[in-house]
C-alpha cells in the first residue's frame, strides 16, 4: 500500500502540480460539453496555470509586504490555537551554555542561545517576537544578535520588532537573502561572537538562494558541534527548493553532514513525524527509521518536541542524507546512467524524492487510544 501511495503522487511535476491536477480536472467536469480538442486545450492550460500561480503566491509570499501581513494573521491564530506553545520543549544545558528551544506558530522553532557566565544570548529565528521577548524575559537575558537563517517570514517575521526594543541587538544573515533588517551580512564560514558563544555561518542556498545555516561550538562547554539548521535540514526531511536547483540542495546538505556524526540537529520546524512516516513509505526495512518513527509518534502525541537528533541518526533513516544508498535508489525505481557521475545520480535520485513529498500527503493512522489528539497540520516549507 505504501508504494502505491508514492507512485500514485508520482503523476505531477512540480510544486503545486497536485492542486493544478485537481483544479483541472474538476474544472474539465464542470465543461463537460466541450468538444474533446478543446477539453484538451482547458486541460494544457489549467495544468500551465497551477505551477504558475504557486509561483506568483511564493513571490507575493516571500517579497512583499501582503507576506508579512499574512504572517501576522497566522501567528495571531497559532496563539490561540496554542497558547503555550505547539510543543513542549526541553531546554538543553552545558557548563557555561544553555539551549533554549521556542515553540512558535504552528510548527516552527526559534532557538534562546545563552552565554550563561554573562547572560548575553543570541536567538535564532525570531518569527513571533512575543514568545520571543517571554524566554528572554524569563532566562533575565541580553538581547546581542539575531541569527536569521532567510527571509521567510514564519523565520524572520520577528527581526523588526526585536531590534525596535534590544537596540543594541545586530541582525546576522546572507545579504542574497533580503533578510528583514539585515545589520551584518555574513558569507560563507564568517563568524559571529556573542560572549563566549561562537557560531560560524555555513552557506546553505537551495530553499532560498542565500540559506544559512548557523553552527555553534559547544566545545569550550564540552558539548558536541549544534547545527540550527533553518529550513535546510529536518528530522528525517529537507526543506522545499523554492530558490535552488536539487544539485545545490545535495552540496548544501553534504556541507551539513560534513560537520560530523555527533553534531546536533536544532531544525526550523517540527515535521518529525510527517517526514519520518514519508520516508517509511520508501524503506519498508529500516530498522533505525522504524524505531524513529514508533519513537516520534509517542513524542508527538503527547505533544512533545523530537529536537535535538544527531547528524549521524539522521544519516541512517533520512532519505534525504540516503541519496547514495542503493536500496532507496531502487524504491524510486532509479539506476545510475553509463558515465554518469555518482553526484549528479545522487542530485537525480535528490530531485525525484523532493518531488515525492512535494506530493505526499500524510494521513495519520488511528493514534493508540491512550494518547489523545493528533498532532499539529503539515506546513508549507519541508
Ligand atoms: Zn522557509
């Protein structure tokens, strides 16, 4: 059943392509009486109209201000739907250092990074800047930097009202990017200083064209690399390519692994169990995606967080890090080409995955009866 699921999403091309079908087809229902040339001729354009109007509303979306407005309503109707959080999060503490995960809207994370000896922090990805100011009001914090990934406003909705009340507090982001009150452009592997806490930009375009991700070095507190990985890298799943080709996406994940087994994954998102259920469509045998999956599922339904994962559990039930492995390469029903080099085969076997969850649609089976209500909806950016 679950490859019929896969092959059954493989009918579309693109972003948005399930929603033209549908469009389509509803449409060619309602125009029954046409004659069959120009049915066809409805069916060409409706299908040429979809990925176009996906487009147009990433753009109104990404690069305007109707953006930010709808932002706002959704960060207004998340905390009513959740006012504590969409999640229950655990803050994660070193000598000298201290994690603080921020549930906000309906699935996203924003990250309290705290210089615990002088009380100087950084926040990653301030979308809802109430929850936001609420953490750094409870930990009795300074306010030095904002860390933003990219311009998405469910990431970076918060900049402008945080640099309104911490003044002092620059804004650290890809100039590519257009990040919302950019104060200090970082290219690749520049660093950014607050107290004794030292992250180190990583260049990650492929959801956006200037994606950054932002690597701490927990060493001086005896913790391992923590990588806050934006809208590149979640538990079990990757972020759309809204901005990149898949061969961007596989060198920006590939720089990611890069950084080591033991590093943890601080993702932008919550989509553990969505992306973890896609990924047990494609390998019915894995037992490390299998536990992972029975793992999250708990987790989720009593609403609790799945960050931090490791880089080197992720190596073993992401598809999106498997693209090399042979048994994934065969569930897409993809061989290697003649001379074809083993990268632009992994970008190939990259490409036909993000077209599949492009496509897929969860359906969560009947939860065990003890744990209450199903978890949050799927988002837009994985
Ligand atoms: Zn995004």
């Amino acid at each position: 059943m679950a490859g019929a699921r896969c092959r059954g999403a493989a009918e579309g091309t693109g972003p948005g392509t399930g929603t033209a079908v549908g469009v389509a087809v509803c449409g060619l229902g309602a125009a029954a009486w046409l004659s069959p040339a120009l049915r066809r001729f409805a069916a060409v354009l409706m299908a040429l109209a979809g990925p176009l109007l996906f487009r147009l509303g990433y753009r109104l979306y990404a690069r305007t201000r109707l953006g930010f407005l709808f932002h706002q309503r959704q960060v207004k109707k998340a905390r009513e739907r959740f006012p504590h959080g969409h999640s229950v999060t655990q803050p994660l503490v070193f000598r000298g250092m201290k994690i603080v995960p921020i549930p906000v809207l309906d699935n996203n994370y924003s990250y309290l990074v705290i210089d615990t000896g002088s009380r100087r922090a950084a926040v990653v990805d301030p979308s809802d800047p109430v929850a936001v100011q609420a953490a750094i009001e409870e930990e009795g914090v300074t306010l030095e930097a904002i860390l933003c990934t990219h311009k998405h406003w469910d990431h970076s909705g918060g900049n402008a009202e945080l640099r309104q009340r911490h003044g002092a507090c620059k804004v650290y982001g890809s100039a590519l990017d257009a990040v919302p009150e950019l104060t200090n452009p970082l290219g690749d592997k520049e660093k950014v200083t607050v107290g004794c806490l030292t992250f180190e930009a990583l260049a990650t375009p492929g959801h956006t064209v200037g994606h950054t991700a932002f690597v701490l070095d927990a060493g001086p507190f005896g913790g391992p690399p923590c990588l806050f990985s934006g809208d590149l890298l979640f538990l079990a799943g990757c972020g759309r390519l809204f901005e990149g080709s898949p061969e961007t996406m596989l060198a920006s994940l590939d720089a990611a692994v890069s950084l080591g087994e033991d590093t943890l994954l601080w993702p932008g998102h919550e989509y553990a169990l969505e992306c973890l259920s896609f990924a047990s469509l494609l390998e019915l045998d894995n037992p490390a995606l299998e536990q992972k999956l029975l793992w999250a599922t708990k987790q989720r339904w009593e609403k609790r967080s799945t960050c931090p994962s490791t880089l080197g559990e992720e190596q073993s039930y992401n598809p999106f890090l498997r693209t090399h492995r042979r048994e994934l390469q065969e569930a897409l029903g993809l061989r290697r080409g003649s001379g074809e080099p083993p990268d632009a085969f992994r970008a190939r076997v990259l490409k036909e995955l993000r077209r599949r969850k492009d496509l897929y649609k969860p359906t969560w089976g009947a939860p065990p009866r003890h744990l209450g209500t199903p978890p949050s909806p799927p988002g837009l950016c994985h």
